[in-house]
C-alpha cells in the first residue's frame, strides 16, 4: 500500500493573493480547506455571478506574476489578513470591511500591469459556513501534490522549484514520484480524514514565477509538456469523512 507522511498544510486566504503554511487544520465533508480561497480579487472587468465563480474574473499571477511573492496570516478570531510583499511592505485589513477596500486596492494596485484589467473589489463565494471556496475547480476541492514528483521535476530542469509555485494545500511525502497519476477515483486517508481524489491539476504561467521574487525565471510548462505530454501537477480532491490533521501525520492510498 501507498503511503508517506503528510509534509505541508498550505492556506491562501485571498485567491491569488498571499499563502500561509498551517501546523494543523480540520477538514470537513464536502468543503474546501477552512478559509481556503475564501475571498477572491475581482477585476474591473469581471462578470460575476452570485457565489462561486470561475477563475477569470479574478486578478491572479497567471496575469499578474508580482502577487506571487504575497505571504499571508490570516486571524479567524477577527476575520483580518495581513498581507506582505518584498516590493511593498505589509497591510493588515478586514476583507469583508467595504471600508477598508480601497486601502488594499491602494496597496495592490502596483503589483498589476497597466495595461490589465485592475483588482476592483474583494469578494467570496459564500459564507464561512458554507465551507467553500474560490478554487479552480467547480466543486469545493482540496489541492493534493506529491514532494517526490516535485524533487523529481526541478532535477530534470535543473532548478530547484518552490512548493508555493504551484499553490497547493497538501504536501505529501512518501510516495514515488508521478504515481500519484493512477490515484484517480482512489480514496486517501490522512489520520482520521478521508479525500477521493478526483481529477488532475492543470497548470497555468504562475507556476513559471518564483515565489519569493514574483518573477519568472522557470519555465514549468514547457517542462511539464516536453517530458509527459501535457501539463497537469497535483490533484483535486474532496473530503469524504472530515476530522483533524497535522503535518507529520501519516497517509495512505486504500
């Protein structure tokens, strides 16, 4: 049976816009990672719809590779993000605070070409309650990625590639690399929890821009398509039976 360890839990509060690395989180059936792409950035040219919306309304690094270098802490108590980026220092806000939009607008204004359309205003996909998120996906996902697989890309292109390139949720560390392409319609256990693994991950340019700068400089998708034919990295999965997990737990493919 496959198996490992789970590495790394990974948050972005605001879809595109920051991350934050997690010692523990509790998932829940049929819902995203807790406050996982609870809020998204919508541009001005953005045609949206009441709740979840698809990824072209938004303001992200696939259009906008400076946000990639955004960190983020979120406080649940209170609902503020602090946000931080190398070019621009740090502003700590409440989101859902209309009042406290055009400081942030302000702030992330810079970090967006002229000639796109800009970050307008901040929405979501629904309430916290309604446990999801602005993911990529049309179903609350949860993002699964393989470290070996990752170990494994970054030797054949000779750089070695940030795991917040590619804005995952769980890390896991164990199984050999690009197995994780026979998971599909599997379930997975992680402690208690219980995630099927439904369908692969394809990728966009934001994988191409380094974290810490916000620049490109490695260019995944050529990578990707030059050595097996297309352009996927992780997967998507749903929780099937919720509970509580840590980094370090163990993980195993039934």
């Amino acid at each position: 049976m496959t198996g490992g360890r789970l590495a790394h839990i990974c948050r972005h509060p605001i879809k595109g816009h920051g991350r934050e690395m997690l010692a523990s989180v509790r998932l829940s059936a049929d819902e995203c990672l807790p406050w996982d792409r609870h809020w998204a950035v919508a541009h001005d040219a953005a045609k949206l719809t009441e709740g979840w919306n698809p990824c072209v309304n938004f303001a992200r690094a696939a259009k906008a590779p400076a946000l990639m270098a955004i960190e983020s802490t979120l406080d649940e108590g209170t609902g503020t993000i602090t946000l931080r980026h190398p070019d621009r220092g740090a502003i700590t806000f409440r989101p859902d605070d209309a009042a406290d939009t055009p400081r942030f607008l302000d702030w992330v204004r810079p970090l967006n070409p002229e000639n796109r359309a800009q970050p307008a205003r901040i929405v979501s996909a629904g309430p916290k309650s309604s446990g999801r998120g602005m993911t990529d996906s049309d179903f609350p996902s949860i993002a699964i990625l393989n470290l070996t697989s990752l170990a494994d890309l970054s030797a054949r292109m000779g750089h070695d590639l940030s795991i917040h390139r590619w804005r995952g949720n769980l890390w896991l560390d164990g199984a050999e690399a690009w197995d994780e392409w026979n998971w599909i319609g599997k379930r997975l256990t992680i402690g208690s929890t219980v995630l099927e693994v439904k369908e692969r991950i394809t990728r966009c340019s934001a994988t191409t821009v380094e974290p810490a700068t916000g620049r490109s400089n490695a260019d995944t998708l050529s990578a990707l398509e030059s050595h097996f034919g297309h352009q996927d990295f992780g997967l998507y999965a749903v929780v099937v039976e919720g509970g509580d997990i840590a980094t370090g737990d163990a993980w195993a493919l039934q």
